[in-house]
C-alpha cells in the first residue's frame, strides 16, 4: 500500500487548511474582509453593549413569506444581533412570524409599528407587499419599536434596502443605548418669549420624550430668567428655544452664555421676520416685517449671522394647495409651487441630515457663516439651490406671486445659495468674558468643553399643524398629502447635540451596492437556466470519459 505523503499538495492540504477551517467554524471568529468594514462593529457600538446591565430582548418581525430582497435585510439583522450577543449575553433575540403568529395589524400598529407598503419586481411584474419590518427592544419592563426599513421618497426599493442596511447598526444600538440607560437626559424647552403654543409643539414633544426627559423651562418670576433658574437649567442637558417673537433681555443672554459654557447644549429655532401664512391666506397679501430679538451680537460671538430678509426659492419648493376654480358648485384645488416654503435637501454625508426626507422650511431667512472663530467647526446643514432670491422687508407677499415663480419682484434680488440651518461644535468662548456683566454672575467660566449647537433661520420648522382644534403629526401636509422630514431632522438634531458616544458617525456608513442587472437577468434568464443545467452533466460526462480513457491506457 502507497504510503501517504504530508508533503504533497493533498497532505498540505488537509494538515493546514482543514484544521483552520473547523477552528473557524467551532470558534465562532468571523473574519471581515469587505471593502466598508460592514461587517465590524464600532467601538462605540461595543462600549454601548457592554454597558447594557440586565437581560434586554429583541423582537424582529421579519420572518415569513417574503420577497428575496428582504431575506438580505433578515440575515443582516440577524448577524449584527449575533454579533451583539457575543459582545454581551445579556442580548438575546428572536425572529417572529406575525402572520404565522396569527399577529393583527390593528395590535401590531397599537405597539407603534406602521406597515411598510413596498414594490416587489418578480419575473418582470410589479406587485405591492405589505410588511411590518420592525424590532421591538424590551428592557426592564419597557420596550421601544424601532422600524428597519428608512422611509424616504424619492427612491427605489434596492436604494431603500440599502439605506436600512447602511442604518441598521445605529438604529438598534442607539435605541439600546437608551433604553437601557440608567438616568435620562433632560431636555429644556424655554417658555418665555411667546415661542409656539404647546399645541403647535406637541409633535416636538412626543419626539423629544421618545429619548430624553423634557419639559417646559419657565422663568420663576414669570418675566425673564434670572439666577434663580440657575439650579433648574444646571439639569438640564440642553435647551430648546423655538420660535422667540419677544426680546431677550441683557441679563437672560448672559445666563444663556453661561449655559453654555458650562456645557449646556442649544437647539435654536429662530424667525428673522414675522410672516404668517394664515394670516397670507385669509387676507391673500400681507407684509411680513422683521423681529429684533436683541441676539444679533450673542449669535456673532459664535460666528454666524441671522437675515432679516426673506429667501425664495425658484426650485427647490414645497407645493401649495390652493382653491383655483369650482365646478357644479364643487372647489377645484390645485397643487402650485411656493418659493417662500423652500426645500432642505441632503446634498452631503452629515449624519444630522442624511437618509431623510426633504425638510419644509415657511418663509425662512438665512445665515451668514462669518468664520474666524477658534476652536469653532461650522457644518452647514442645509442650503437653498442656485436659483435663489432674496427679498428684503417690509414687503409685500402676494398670493398672486404663485403665476410667476421665477420673476423678480419688488424689493427682491437674485443670490447665491443661502444657509438655512449650521450645526456648531468646539470650545466656545464666552461673549462676556471681558465685560463688566460677568461679575454678576457666580463661578463665571470664560470658555466651554467641547459642545454643540444648532441653529436654524425658521421659526416654524418644529411646528405642526392643527386641525379642529387637534395637532397633526409633525411635517404632514394635509393637502397635498405630502410627508416632510422635519421630524426625523429634529429628532436626529436632538441625538446629534446628546450624543456622548458618538454614535451619530454610525449614519455616515456608506455600502457600496453590488446590484445584479435585472433588465439582463430578465433577458438572459432562459440561457442561464440551460446552462446550470446542462454544465454540471457535461462536466461528469467529461470526467467520466477521462477516468475510463486513463483506465483503459493503463490496463488496456
């Protein structure tokens, strides 16, 4: 009997690889060897699960009959989950059928899932699937639904299933991360300056409760804040101030200052000119006119200006509903372009704005970046397009303005793009650091920590609206039946200005799509059904003929 060789291709074979192999798949090691890394958890992802203290749960309903497209999706989730667990036991989950669970959609829509109705291509037809692609995180007796799908339009299905993927890693943890947080976060919404009504707020504050503990931040002595507010804004993490129409005094921009260089972060919500489009409605002219909130030099310290003149733009717009005939008695609507409500559009990788709708701005204004500031990182958020105008006020706004987009009026003048929102980050410097007013106030600090900051040039960008006498969910149009992004861009504002861990750079990943042809698969999916048919016979036959050709050589 011929003895074996270790030496040959054959013993190296199964004395190296084959060791290897087993070691791998009984270990559990997975080696990532993809271009993006999608595959690797972050290390701020690692230090979240880590932290996770008691035994925390997910539900995934996406099991079942589905198209291949979202097997994708199934297997991605269930891998960062395995993922997950091996980082921390404590992380358990399982997949749930609802359909074979006999689950109905009125209980699956009472835990906060919305069906995701979605486009299924298959042999060259197009049908519509309805899915509830969700996990639901359970811990200590509190849960949270989180959806896997990114609802944005404009899109396709692959981009959408792509995006999810892209998104998958932040979406579970940073949910994670709050839910199993010890303490949360607070959240101050300033009340003080005639800013919205708790109506015109309500969907910010169901946004903002969602993660964080917030509530109303009233002035003690009913008028302006003083230092006997110091103790309850010392809790709070950051502060909202959404839509101020009343001046803020010399003495609150100091405490507001200090708020802030002692870490406090602030989301600002700002209207540089009063115009109402109710009022524009009813009346069909009005004159919108500016609103000095005496924070001109408090924002200057930070390096950016506000605009008291009105922005159009000519192609970027949201639609307006508007009653243009009647027929048997019946009002005709129809839908026409509006260059005061301008559309922010992601055009960059910034985590705050990436993966969202457009967000609707109503007659913003627009801020000027003036740079020079140490220590201070400017990310402009959102823009307006090259097509932009500028309107200068007191000045007319005219419904009849809507026949003529593009024509420049009175008072108004062709611009470059102009910023509507800028987010902020660095050590800051205190605008009273050599001013007498510091000495009023205790344990003065002349720079912060690193912080954040954002601010938008549109008052009623957190606003919704209120239909007899009930708020509408935040960036619903209810006439055009358009929805906008302003709740997922505050939302992420929000997540951005807390965000500790650095979690919001897991919204930057990017996956590069290696899509297969369809158009091609379609085409040539006859011939390469006959060839995985007829190759792997033509091989054996092949082989076949070899070994008997070779037997009877040296036998013959």
């Amino acid at each position: 009997m011929k003895k074996f060789n270790i030496k040959s291709p054959l013993g190296i074979f199964l004395i190296a690889v084959v060791p290897l192999v087993i070691l791998l798949t009984y270990s559990g090691i997975r080696l990532d060897l993809t271009k993006e890394k999608r595959y690797t958890l972050s290390e701020s992802t690692v230090k979240v699960l880590e932290s996770v203290k008691k035994p925390l749960t997910v539900d995934v309903y996406l099991e079942g009959d589905f198209p291949a497209s979202f097997k994708q999706l199934q297997n991605e989730t269930k891998f960062m989950l395995e993922e997950f667990r091996k980082i921390n036991p404590k992380i358990d989950f399982k997949f749930i059928d609802p359909i074979k669970t006999k689950m109905s959609q009125d209980t699956l829509m009472a835990m906060g899932m919305q069906p995701s109705v979605l486009p299924d291509i298959k042999d060259g037809k197009i049908s519509q699937i309805t899915l509830f692609p969700y996990a639901v995180i359970k811990y200590d007796k509190r849960g949270v639904s989180i959806p896997l799908v990114v609802q944005q339009a404009g899109i396709d299905a692959d981009q959408q299933l792509t995006r999810s993927i892209e998104g998958l890693e932040y979406s579970l943890v940073s949910n994670i991360k709050n839910i199993a947080a010890d303490r949360r976060k607070k959240v101050g919404i300033l009340v003080n300056h005639d800013e919205l009504s708790p109506e015109e707020f309500h969907g910010f504050m169901q946004l903002a409760m969602e993660n964080y503990d917030a509530g109303p931040v009233i002035p003690k002595n009913q008028t302006e804040l003083t230092l006997e507010d110091l103790p309850l804004l010392k809790q709070m993490s950051a502060l909202v101030i959404a839509k101020p129409r009343k001046a803020f005094t010399d003495n609150e921009k100091v405490i507001l200052d200090q708020f802030i260089m002692n870490g406090g972060k602030t989301l600002w919500m700002i209207d540089a000119v009063n115009a109402e489009m109710d009022t524009l409605t009813r009346s069909q002219k009005v004159m919108p006119f500016p609103v000095d909130i005496n924070m001109t030099d408090f924002f200057f310290n930070y390096g950016i200006r506000i605009n008291p003149a009105l922005v159009k733009d000519v192609k970027k717009f949201a639609l307006l509903k508007l009653v243009t005939g009647e027929v048997g008695g019946n009002p005709q609507y129809t839908s026409l372009p509006w260059p005061y409500f301008p559309l922010g559009i992601a055009e960059n990788d910034n985590p705050i704005t990436k993966n969202i709708n457009p967000v609707k701005f109503e007659f913003p204004t627009s801020i000027d970046t003036l740079g020079g500031r140490k220590n201070i990182k400017t990310n402009v958020l959102f823009e307006s397009s090259e097509r932009t105008l500028l309107k200068q006020v007191p000045n007319y706004v005219d419904l009849k303005e809507i026949a003529s987009v593009d024509s420049l009026g009175q008072m108004e003048k062709p611009s470059t793009p102009k910023i509507f929102a800028v987010a902020l980050e660095g050590k800051f410097n205190s605008a009273y650091a050599s001013r007498i007013e510091r000495k009023g106030y205790p344990g003065f600090k002349n720079q912060s920590p690193e912080n954040k900051m954002i601010v938008i040039a549109d008052g009623d960008v957190g606003r919704n609206k209120i239909h007899k006498g009930e708020p509408l969910p935040m960036g619903i149009d209810r006439l055009t039946n358009q929805e906008f992004g302003n709740e997922q861009f505050l939302r992420n504002a929000l997540d951005y200005l807390l965000d500790d861990s650095n979690l919001m750079a897991l919204r930057n990943r990017n996956i590069e799509e290696r899509l297969l042809d369809r158009n091609r698969i379609t085409e040539e999916k006859t011939n390469w059904q006959w060839l995985n048919l007829l190759l792997p016979l033509a091989v054996i036959g092949l082989l076949g003929g070899l070994f008997f050709w070779m037997r009877k050589r040296k036998f013959g």
